[in-house]
C-alpha cells in the first residue's frame, strides 16, 4: 500500500530485498525522484510512538550503504537521505494518534533533521494523498514535502 502511493505521488520505487541476492536484506524500497534517493523502511506498532530502535535501524542502514557498493550500485550522482514511514498507535483513530516522536523521543526528530532522515507517519501520508486526490496540492509539491529531513507533516496553510 505504501509502495503504491509513493508511486502514485510520481516517486521511483524500487523493492530492494527483490533485487539484491545478498543474505543483507534490510531497507523496504528505494525511493527516488531525481537526484533524490531515500533509503525506506516501512514499519508499524501498536505503541504510542514508533520505537526508537526504527531510527536507530534506518541511521545504521545509511552509514553502510556504501560499503555494500559490490552488492548494490547506487545511481549515479545520488544524494542518499533516508525515509522512514511508521504506523504507529494503530489500535487508536489516526486524528487521536500523537505527532511522531513526540514528548520524550521529540530528540529523535530533531536528530532526524540533521541526519538527513524523513519521518513520515502513514497519517500525514493519507493527508497528503486526499490534498493530492482533491487537486489541493500537486504531485510535485507533495514530493517536496516528503523529500525533507525531519518530521514530515502536511499543514495545508504551510505547504
């Protein structure tokens, strides 16, 4: 399901555990639009806030993605981020579910920024999506805004 929206906001999807024969079977896609290729791992939990150890897995994955250069050639002239998209306090409505790495974990976010790493929670993805569907934002724009570090949220007035 999240492979098909991100391909349907016009982003490259590629299921890497599909094409590489290594027993390094880790990240979910590649997602790329241009010069632009996330490192993507999809996750979900019934806990209030994703487990710090999905940003943890998603920083170790990009700080060794060139070492796996014999297994995995990336594109040419790639800027590599990383993208990780968290469902998370599944048993509770997506309009009652905290802001992603809120409260205690609100360092995870922070850090995210620096470390070049989109938090997407799979409701800001559905925001986006409708905003997309409902000819309110374009394709293009949507891509924008999930190709920033940090916290991803989609604020109709801001974007």
């Amino acid at each position: 399901m999240i492979k098909k929206a991100l391909e349907f906001l016009g982003f490259g999807v590629e299921d890497i555990d599909q094409k590489t024969r290594s027993a390094i079977k880790k990240e979910d896609f590649w997602v790329t639009d241009g010069s632009f290729l996330a490192i993507t791992e999809v996750t979900g939990t019934i806990n209030k806030n994703p487990k710090i150890k999905e940003y943890n897995d998603i920083l170790g994955r990009l700080t060794t993605i060139y070492k796996r250069k014999s297994d995995l050639v990336l594109p040419e002239n790639a800027e590599v981020s990383g993208l990780l998209v968290l469902s998370y306090d599944i048993d509770n409505h997506p309009a009652k579910r905290p802001i992603v790495y809120s409260g205690a974990d609100e360092h995870i976010a922070e850090g995210a920024v620096e470390q070049g790493i989109g938090l997407l929670s799979t409701v800001e993805l559905h925001k986006i999506m409708v905003a997309v569907m409902e000819n309110r934002l374009t394709k293009e724009a949507a891509r924008a805004i999930i190709r920033k570090p940090g916290r991803i949220e989609f604020d109709e007035g801001k974007n």
